[in-house]
C-alpha cells in the first residue's frame, strides 16, 4: 500500500496593504489632533508669583456668575471699562482677575475677550 500526499504548495505570504493604510490612517489622526491641541491654549499669567511692586490704584476685576466688579463694587461692562480706563496710565497696566467661587470658566474668558476688546492687553489671573 503506497500513500501519495498532494504536491507542496508555495506558502501564501499575507498582505501588508491593509496594515500600511490603518498605519497611515492613525498618522493622520495623531497629526491632527496634534495641531488642534495647540489651537486651544490660553496664554494667562499667575497673579502673585513675582517679586515686582504693585503701582498705582487696584485694579482687581472679580468676575462672578452674574456680575462684574470692579474693586469690590458692581459694574456693567460699559462703565467697568470706563472706570478702568481712569485708573490706568498705559493700557499695558496690570489688571486682576478674580473668578468667583464656582464660576464657569466660559464666563470667565467672555470678561477676558472683553477687557481684551477695550484693549488692556496685560491681564493676571488670581485665585478666588
């Protein structure tokens, strides 16, 4: 009795296209996400950390959930700003901000642009 086996076939090496575009797909993601990381930062300085002097009138704008104040005495952004505007020899004085405890911090950045708007450029935030 003979046994006869079926002739070797040549081994079948697997693809690499699929594993190539998955690769260059997650290349494409990390680089995007990458890129929009940088698009959402906020460039703030911490009030508190340097060894300079204050000069000059306080200025410390505490923002809270439905006000604005300015040294402790409420405003509406119109005055706030005018009220700055007299306390400040350059628009590149320092300025506070103080956000209320629990205050959003969309609400915050709304009184950043704000202030930013009026053209007072040098903002400090410190901790409520």
């Amino acid at each position: 009795m003979s046994f006869r086996f079926a002739d070797a076939r040549p081994r079948r090496r697997p693809s690499l296209t699929p594993m190539i575009d998955v690769v260059f797909l997650l290349l494409v993601f990390f680089m995007l996400a990458a890129r929009f990381g940088q698009e959402g930062a906020l460039d703030l300085s911490l009030a508190g950390g340097g060894a300079g002097t204050w000069e000059g009138p306080p200025r410390l704008v505490q923002v809270a959930e439905d006000s604005l104040r300015l040294n402790g005495v409420a405003r509406d952004q119109e005055s706030l700003i005018q009220s700055l505007f007299s306390l400040v020899e350059t628009e590149s004085d320092l300025i506070l901000l103080q956000p209320a405890e629990g205050v959003a911090l969309q609400r915050l950045l709304d009184a950043m642009a704000m202030l930013q708007g009026a053209g007072f450029a040098n903002l400090a935030l410190v901790e409520p």
